[in-house]
C-alpha cells in the first residue's frame, strides 16, 4: 500500500463526534485527537461507573486503541458497516452513537440502546449499522455480511471488522479471510494487535503473524504503528477507498497496548502496578498450589511458577511503557494547548452523558 505524507491533509468522508457528517473535508491532527480524546474520557468514565458497582459483570476497555478507532472511522460514511468485537466503545463513540444510550445500555436501564439487555460487549446502533459481539473471531463473518449487503443495496458501501490478535486463531475469521477474497468483498479487516490472548502471549500459542496470513488469502496487507493515529488514518482511507472502488478487501494490522489489561481488575496488571500488595498475593496463592500435595508432578509446578514471573516481568515492562499511549502521542502532535482545550470539551461532554443516564437508574 502506498503512505501518504506523514501530516498531509486526508480526504475523507468523516463522522463527526456529534453526529453524521456526511461532506468530502480535510481532516487534521485536530479531528483526530478530538475523536480519541472523547473515547478516552468516555471509557475512564465507564471504569469508574464499574467499580461504583453501577455496572455488573466484566469490562474490557479499549484504552490504548482510540488511534485505531478514530484513524478508521475517520474514512467512513453514511451506509458503511462496522463489526465489532468485545472491546466496541472507542469505535462507537468515534461513530457518534449517543453516549448516553450506551451509557444507559450498560447500566441496564430500559432506556439502553437494546432497552438494557446486552451489556457492554454486545452494543449495537441499527442507525449506524453497528454491532459488537462478545465471541472471539465473530466480527468478522458479521462484516463480510455487511460488506455483501452494501454491495448488493447500497452500491460503494464498504464493511469494517475489528478484532484481536488472539482471533486469528479462530477458524470462522480464517474462511471468512478466504471468502471475503474469493468474493472480492468491499471489507477492511482490522486487526487489534496487542500481543495477548487474554492471559497468553499471542506469539507462544500462534504460527506465523497476522499479515503473513492475510496475504496468504491474497489480501491486500498493512502493518502499522497503532498508537500512531495518523499512520493509522492513512492507511485505513487508502483501504477503503481500494474497497469502495470495487477492488476488494484489505487487512490492516495495527500493535497497540492493553493499557488495562484483559478486563478491569486484569490480575496481572494488579500485581504489575501494586506488586508489594496484589503481586504477593498472587504469588502466595501460586506458593500454595505448589506445595500442594496433589496436582502435577514439581518440574511442571516449577515451570509454571517461571511461566508466571516471565508475564508478570512483561506485564509490568509494558505498564511502565507511557510511549505507548495513543493519547501521549496524539498529544504531541497537536500541541499541549489545543490537546488540554479538547481533552476538556471531551470530559464536559461526557460528564453530562453520565449525568444523564443517570437519572434513569
């Protein structure tokens, strides 16, 4: 795939924070730290809904992925869909769905975007042909639906799926890669990759990498920085317009960090960030299990006990690591007084979104 300048104005069809835009427009450093900023304080307000307790069961948070999320939803349009996967709430809020509906949504209140009934993994605007799933690998049989129902009703209409590394382990996105380029679908594939599975290293559980598969398929391939949103920008319009083109479907892999770790209360990411209370913790209870009379042999004990301190080593390095963080970088970008005035509106409106949703509990 061709790079754009780094910093040149994109043309793109966008979708503003507020609602559909429709209009061919440039966008710029601005627009997109604007967007990020948003999913950022939207997400940071949904933990701390989480661990009021207003909000049952697990969260996974998107943070450390608003560059992949507002980089392509910056090249789509009215009648584009996107399929997402546990992690939806930076692309939705880059979309424009109402913050209060998803706010209200997870809270189980009746006046949810399902009326309260799917919880945060499975979010879903009809208005914006948007919809997550909770099933790892799912996202992307539901975009190659979307991009045949696009390319059947609405001519020029393209697909995006979202998804993780750990789904390229999962057979229905394997065929669905090769049925999306048998049928030269108008689809980009977007993959997520932060290099976990849960809590297995990707690479210790996977043959080969993303892009070598995609092309396998005999797909167009990226590989791109995913904290670098411009990077990201330019390489999903370029995707997509290929698709809109009537060219067919492209993959982009995007490394990004798991800034909270598998779930809210990410055990590793615990003893990571509080090592002297949860780490020795979480080692006791493994002390324990080891000295434990039944179970494996002590070689298997002892390498697990190794396998552990080698994730807790990388999860704390990758703690440590702020380059990481999309909006650090973004920030930069922009400048400290443009990113504080934007990153400002985005916790005022947020606010209110909360303060909204709730009244109806």
């Amino acid at each position: 795939m061709r790079r754009r300048r780094a910093g040149a104005p994109l043309r793109v069809g966008c979708i503003d924070a507020f609602g559909w835009r429709y209009a061919d427009r440039r966008m710029d450093h601005l627009d997109l730290f604007r967007q990020m900023a948003r999913a950022r304080a939207f997400e940071d307000a949904v933990a701390a809904l989480w661990r009021q307790g207003r909000i049952a069961g697990e969260m996974h948070l998107g943070t450390g992925e608003e560059a992949v999320a507002a980089g392509v939803v910056a090249g789509l349009r009215r009648g584009d869909g996107v399929a997402l996967d546990h992690r939806p709430t930076p692309v939705l809020t880059a979309l424009g769905v109402d913050l209060v509906l998803m706010l209200a949504e997870m809270l189980g209140l009746e006046a949810g975007l399902t009326r309260g009934r799917a919880g945060h993994m499975h979010l879903m605007s009809k208005a914006h042909l948007a919809a997550s799933s909770g099933i790892v690998g799912s996202s992307a049989p539901l975009g190659a639906g979307f991009a045949l129902a696009g390319r059947t009703l609405r001519p020029g209409a393209v697909a995006v799926a979202f998804f993780g590394d750990g789904a390229m382990n999962q057979g229905m996105l394997l065929e669905t890669l090769n049925l999306a380029s048998a049928w030269q679908l108008p689809i980009l594939f977007v993959c997520k990759d932060n290099g976990w599975a849960i809590t297995t290293r990707t690479d210790a559980v996977s043959g080969g990498d993303p892009v070598t598969r995609a092309k396998a398929f005999g797909l167009p391939a990226a590989d791109v920085d995913g904290v670098d949103v411009w990077a990201v920008a330019s390489a999903a319009a370029e995707a997509i317009d290929r698709a809109r083109r009537g060219r067919g479907p492209s993959f982009l892999r995007a490394r990004v960090p798991r800034l909270d770790g598998h779930f809210l209360g990410d055990a590793l990411v615990r003893a990571a960030r509080s090592p002297a209370e949860d780490g020795r913790q979480l080692l006791g209870d493994v002390t324990s299990a080891v000295l434990s009379r039944t179970g494996g042999g002590l070689g298997d004990r002892a390498r697990s006990v190794v396998r552990l301190l080698d994730l807790m080593r990388r999860a704390r390095r990758e703690d440590r690591d702020t380059r990481r963080d999309p909006l650090e970088r973004a920030r930069s970008s922009v400048g400290e007084g443009p990113a504080a005035r934007l990153e400002e509106e985005a916790l005022a409106d947020v606010g209110r979104a909360v303060e909204l949703a709730g009244r109806g509990a």
